[in-house]
C-alpha cells in the first residue's frame, strides 16, 4: 500500500507533526470498507485495521462517525481503541466502554418509525428491488440493486414524503433513503461535540457521502472561529458520490485504497 501523494503529506503536516493534540475522523462505508449490496456484508481490511490501530496509539482521536449504531460500526471496524458515533451522532461508544451512550430520546422514537415502515408494503419493495435495513430507530430503504433505479427512486420519494407528513425525518444518501426520528442528530454534531469533548486542535475527515458534507461543514466552521487551527477534509471518491464532495474537499482520494494509503502516510508520519 504506497503513501498519499506529496500535496496530501503537506496537507497532514500539521496533524503529523502534533499527534497529541490531531483528530484522525472518518466514515465507515465507502471510507474504510468498500460498498456492498448487502451492508452486513461489509468488510475493513486487516490492513486498514492495523492502520487505525497504530494510529490511535499516537494521535489524541480517532474516530468513527456512521450511520451504523455504534456496536455494530465497532464490530465492523474491530479497532477497540477507537471512538464510535454511531447512527449519524445519536450514540456513543468510547474506548474501554460496553454500554452506549445515547442522545435523549432517540431510542423512544425507534416503535414510531418502525410503526410507519411496517405499513409500507414489504413485497411491493422486494419487486421494486428495494431492501430494508432496521438500524434502532432508524430505517433504511436500500435501492442498489434495484433492477430499475429510477422507479425505485420514485417510489421512494412517495414514501419520503409521506414520512414527513408523518413527522419523520429523511435523508437520502449513496442510494439509500433513510428514515430517521426528527431530533438534531447529523455527522456534523457529532463532530463537534467530539471536537470539543477531546480538546483537539487540528482534524481531519474522511468521507464518500451526502452526510459527510454535514462534517465537512462543520469543522470548516470551527477553524473559521478559532476552535480549531487546521482542517483536512478529504473526499473518498467514487461515481455515485455527491457532486459537492469534490467541491468541498481539501484532497480527493481514490476509492477505500486511496484512503487507506492516506491513513498509512498518518501512521508512517507519527512514527518518525
């Protein structure tokens, strides 16, 4: 696995050279484990969890920001030392912990938002193609492999809306719709909060998705008052990844391999 490029390694300076004081942040799917039909197929390499392990020796955080809940993104990732935000922000999983730490009331709107998925027919969905992944209180309607992506997308944004006249929020990403409890949760609260909780002073974000803009967004702003000193915002590429990712980014990568040679220039740097 080669090192980032030499306009990446100037771009990570400042978090190399600082370690105790640098947040390493990331997704999860499409950043660290390729995108798969079946999310629970979804797999991190040993080398990438090598990575984030030698990593998080060195660095103040390293963090996990999904739309997994947090055990489940912990499983998947299978670095312990590391922090997990799970279901977009809304749960917590730090290093050494068991139990979760939960945003107040989201898990008492998991029996609503199920109530309003169990209505939608589940055969009618099958045929379109479209599969459904309970998360807690927030459902996804996968359309990847939808024999016919523009019905499965039509039919969704019927569901979509009726989800809001419901009282539900949504939030469409890499062929995925979700339904979600309407709370503030969002990537970019939880970067943060973790910001903050750590006291860092430099961080870097990796994603692919709509969701990771809200991140990208949100340490920008933090650098723009002086909470933090140097922001990295780097774009995991791909074809169905938003426009706006390659606009807003500091760096573009290539794919799961791109980052990972990233994360290796991260862990080479810090042992100098």
């Amino acid at each position: 696995m080669p090192l980032a490029p030499p306009e990446a390694q100037s771009l990570l300076e400042p978090l190399v050279a600082v370690p105790e004081r640098a947040a390493v942040l990331c997704d999860i799917d499409g950043t660290l484990a390729p995108i798969v039909a079946r999310p629970e197929d979804a797999h991190v390499s040993e080398e990438t969890a090598r990575l984030l392990a030698r990593i998080a020796r060195r660095y103040r955080l390293v963090a996990c920001v999904s739309g997994r809940p947090a055990s489940e993104a912990r499983r998947l990732v299978g670095v312990g030392s590391l922090v997990y935000a799970g279901s977009h922000g809304a749960e917590l999983l730090l290093p050494g912990e068991r139990g979760v730490r939960v945003q107040p009331g989201f898990r008492e709107w998991e029996e609503r938002v199920r109530r309003f998925a169990d209505r939608v027919d589940r055969a009618a969905l099958r045929l379109l193609g479209i599969r459904r992944e309970d998360k807690g209180p927030i459902v996804a309607l996968h359309w990847r492999t939808a024999p016919d992506t523009q019905r499965a997308r039509s039919e969704l944004e019927r569901l979509a809306a009726e989800a809001e006249e419901a009282g539900l929020a949504t939030h469409w990403g890499r062929k995925v719709l979700e339904l979600r409890p309407p709370l503030p949760i969002g990537k970019d609260r939880a970067v943060s909060e973790l910001v903050e909780r750590f006291g860092v002073r430099s961080a870097l974000f990796g994603g692919d998705d709509a969701t990771d803009l809200d991140a990208f967004r949100a340490l920008r702003t933090l650098h723009e008052r002086g909470a933090l000193d140097h922001v990295v915002l780097v774009g995991v590429h791909s074809s169905e990844g938003p426009s706006e990712l390659a606009e807003e980014a500091d760096l573009l990568v290539d794919g799961v391999g791109g980052f990972a040679s990233l994360l290796r220039t991260l862990a080479e740097g810090s042992d100098r």
